[in-house]
C-alpha cells in the first residue's frame, strides 16, 4: 500500500516537498539542477509563446500558405522537441519549450484554416471540425497517461523526442494530400496588435 504523501515530522515542509507534480519532475530537478520554484516555466515557458503569438500565427499562415505554415509549424515544433530532448541545463530546456510554443501557434490556426477551405459543405465541415475537437480532447488525455508510462519506464526526455516522429510523420502525409490555400486581400501582418503585451 502507498505511503501517504502528508506523512512528515514538519509537516508544513514535508507535506509541500511531497505534493504530486507532472510526470518527471523529480528527475529533471535532479538532473538539470531545476529548482521547485523553476518546474514550473517548463510548462508556462510553453503557454506563453503559444497564446502570445497565436494571433500572429494565423496572419502568417494566411499570406504565406496555410499547407506551408502547417508544414513549417510540423518541422518546426519536432525540431524543437528534439533540442529540448537533449538539454544539457534548465535554460537550454525553457528556451526549446519556448520555441515549440511558438511553432505551435503558427501550426494550430494553420491546420484549424486548412479544415475551413477544405470542407465547403457545412455538414462536412460540422464533421471535421468534431473531429478534429475529439482527436484534441482525446489526445491530450492520453498524452499525460503516455507522459506517466514513458516516465516511469524510460526517461522524461522522451516525453518531448515523441513529438518529433510523430510531427514528421504528419509532415510526409500532408506533403501530398493537403491542397495550398491563402489570403488575397490585406496581406499586412499588423504585428503590433497580434502580438500581447506581455509586460501590461
């Protein structure tokens, strides 16, 4: 049977020591010297590029090609899981979680756009975008199970290096099947109101 996590003779400092964390934190803390108080941009450093230049993301996938921003994002983030696989330290590991953010905005609206031009018809397109809803859904519920296992079993870089076949895999299929498509009018970026004020 397991121990209760709150068993401790400081109480206020064993029990916080002892709260559950994501997959591999207690490895990573180990190994690249991340403090407790630093676990936590391994997933804001993520959060913050991606909603801060989702917008953005769009705009580009619009004018430059939604099938060659999708491919781009693809690459992009499978590269990025690759490098954050390998970090050597905790801000070599924040920097690549940042820059899958990053290609993931420009990924995410691309591949939502793609849906949009692809299916004409609303009952199609009603369909798609349900399953592109539960494929989402149902993906991120078992990335944190899939995250648990190869954890427990391997190590947690491999929770990042799985993206990256994956991605590529992605990559060839679309390469073929995925019809090019863009915007026609207004081909200004408009950066300064994409992006956030991160800062305000």
């Amino acid at each position: 049977m397991a121990r209760s996590w709150c068993h401790s003779d400081r109480p206020a400092d064993g029990c916080a020591r002892r709260l559950p964390r994501e997959p591999g934190a207690a490895e990573r803390e180990s190994l690249l010297k991340i403090s407790d108080a630093n676990q936590q941009w391994v997933i804001t450093a993520y959060t913050l590029t991606f909603g801060g230049l989702l917008l953005l993301g769009g705009r580009i996938a619009d004018y430059i090609g939604r099938k060659r921003a999708f491919i781009i994002g693809l690459i992009g983030f499978a590269t990025a899981s690759a490098l954050g696989d390998l970090a050597p330290g905790q801000g070599f590991l924040f920097a690549a979680r940042g820059l899958q953010g990053a290609f993931a905005a420009l990924l995410a609206p691309a591949a939502l756009s793609l849906l949009t031009v692809t299916f004409h018809d609303p009952r199609e397109r009603a369909k798609a975008f349900g399953v592109y809803g539960a494929i989402s859904g149902g993906g991120a519920a078992i990335g944190l199970l899939l995250g648990g296992v190869l954890t427990e079993y391997l190590s947690w870089r491999w929770c990042l290096l799985v993206n990256a076949p994956i991605a590529m895999s992605a990559v060839l299929m679309a390469v073929p099947w995925v019809h090019e498509s863009r915007a026609e009018r207004d081909t200004r970026y408009d950066v300064a109101h994409s992006v956030p004020r991160w800062g305000s």
